[in-house]
C-alpha cells in the first residue's frame, strides 16, 4: 500500500487527478470507477482545469460510477448521474456513451445488477478505482458488515449515511433508502485503487481501514488486501495514524 500524506485538500486532490491524467495519457481509453461526493470534486474539477489547458486530453476515457440511488431517474439534480454530467461529462468534454452509471429505475434491480457487472466485463474490466470512504467506513455504498465477496448489488443505506445525505433531500423521509452499488469484489477487481479522504472528519475511520484490523465492519479495510493500492490523504485526515509523520510523508505504509 502507498501512503501518500499531502499537506491540504487541495494537494491530496491534484494527486489524485495527476493519476488519473498520467493513466490516461498512457492508455487514452482506460475505463474508471468513480466516486461522488464532496471529496472528489477538486479532482475533477482539476482535470477539468487541465483539460481546458490542453495539458491533457481526457475525453476517450470511459467511466462506471460506484453506486446510484435507486428511483431517481437520470434527470433528476440530486442523482449521481446528474452529478457527473456536471462535473464530468460536460467540464472534460466526455460524451454521455462513456459515462455508465447503474440502471436504478429498472423493475428489477437485480438483474440491473448483473447486467452492471457485466458491461463492466464487457469494457474488458477496470483499470483505476477512485475510491472515497464514508464516516462509517463505507466504500461506495459498501456499507458496515457488506460481505467482500459481493459483486454490484441493491444495498439498504444505513441510517447514518441517509443522514448526511438529508441536505439534499430536505427532508429525511425524502431519502432514498436503496442504492445499487458496485460490490467489493467489483471493487477489488479493479488493476489500481486509489483511496481519496480529505478532512479531520475522516481522521477516525482512515486509521480504523489503515491500521485496525481487517473486517467486514470497516469495508474500507478490504483495500488493504489489493495488490495496487494507493492512499492519498491531507494532513487533516491523516491526523490520528499512528504512523503518521509530522511532515507530509511519501512512499510505503507497514
Ligand atoms: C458517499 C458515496 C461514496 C463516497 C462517500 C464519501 O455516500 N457513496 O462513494 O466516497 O460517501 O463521500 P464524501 O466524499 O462526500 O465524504
């Protein structure tokens, strides 16, 4: 696992998007998962910076998000769908055909669900994950006690996480109870994860995934087991490592 400690948001944020445009200029239509959210808007709004600047050219790449909330359909702002034309497809110049989210208006959310899987399969697999982590330790829509060998799937979200998600919703009751996310396995699948937190409010969880014992309760932990993976956090959220240098620290965790 690299470990990577910037000295802010911003910094941990350009990294990331530096991997994600090095990946691209060598393999200009490598596929990606990619997360919402808070954290990884400076990601993509720095690869749109880049791309307005010709430094790097972003537009082959073909994408499959993490996870959507079932029954909002595409058009409706709060998808994540709607999330990624604003903040993907449309800065970057990324035609809508690359951008792949999971069908959450079908009847049958199951068979969406394989059917997510397979054209994942079918873009001959993924090469980059951008991953955040949720207070809880959630991965996408992974949530406490996911088993780690689950592909995409129809997951419950659990009460904590439907609470950060209320401001945008109003109101509680308006939440979406179900999302369709890509599993652990699907995840783990994945040639390269990079694992992106930013904000003392994932200081606790990051040393519980880092240095806490491997287990379904943190499905974070899961990364720890893959073969490629890169960690990337400010200062901020690195704040209760034990291992954690003072100064912005490079190269291998233990
Ligand atoms: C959300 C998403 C995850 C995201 C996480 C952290 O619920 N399902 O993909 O990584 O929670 O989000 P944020 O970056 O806004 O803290």
């Amino acid at each position: 696992m690299d470990l990577t400690i910037e000295p802010s948001a911003a910094a941990a944020c350009e990294k990331a998007a530096r991997i994600i445009a090095d990946l691209a200029a060598r393999a200009p239509a490598s596929v990606l998962a990619l997360p919402t959210g808070r954290t990884p808007l400076a990601v993509y709004d720095t690869l749109a910076r880049w791309q307005r600047d010709g430094v790097v050219d972003l537009r082959r790449l073909r994408s499959f998000n993490l996870d959507e909330l079932v029954g909002l359909p595409p058009d409706d702002p709060r998808s994540y769908a709607a999330y990624m034309v604003r903040h993907w497809q449309e800065p970057l110049g990324v035609p809508a055909a690359h951008v792949h989210l999971p069908q959450v208006m079908a009847s049958d959310l199951g068979a969406a669900s394989a059917a997510y899987e397979d054209r994942i399969a079918m873009a001959g697999g993924l090469d980059l994950a951008l991953l955040g982590i949720g207070e809880n330790g959630h991965v996408a829509f992974n949530e406490p006690g996911t088993p780690w060998n689950m592909g995409t799937h129809v997951c419950n979200l659990a009460d904590s996480t439907r609470q950060i998600l209320r401001p945008a919703f109003g109101s509680l009751d308006l939440v979406p109870r179900q999302a369709v996310t890509m599993g652990m396995r699907t995840i783990l699948s994945a040639r390269h994860c990079v694992l992106l937190a930013t904000g003392a409010a994932k200081a606790a969880i990051v040393a519980r995934a880092l240095e806490g014992p491997p287990t379904e309760a943190v499905p974070a932990s899961a990364l720890r087991s893959h073969p490629r993976v890169t960690v990337i956090l400010d200062r901020a959220a690195a704040s209760a490592l034990e291992t954690v240098a003072d100064e912005p620290r490079r190269g291998s965790a233990p």
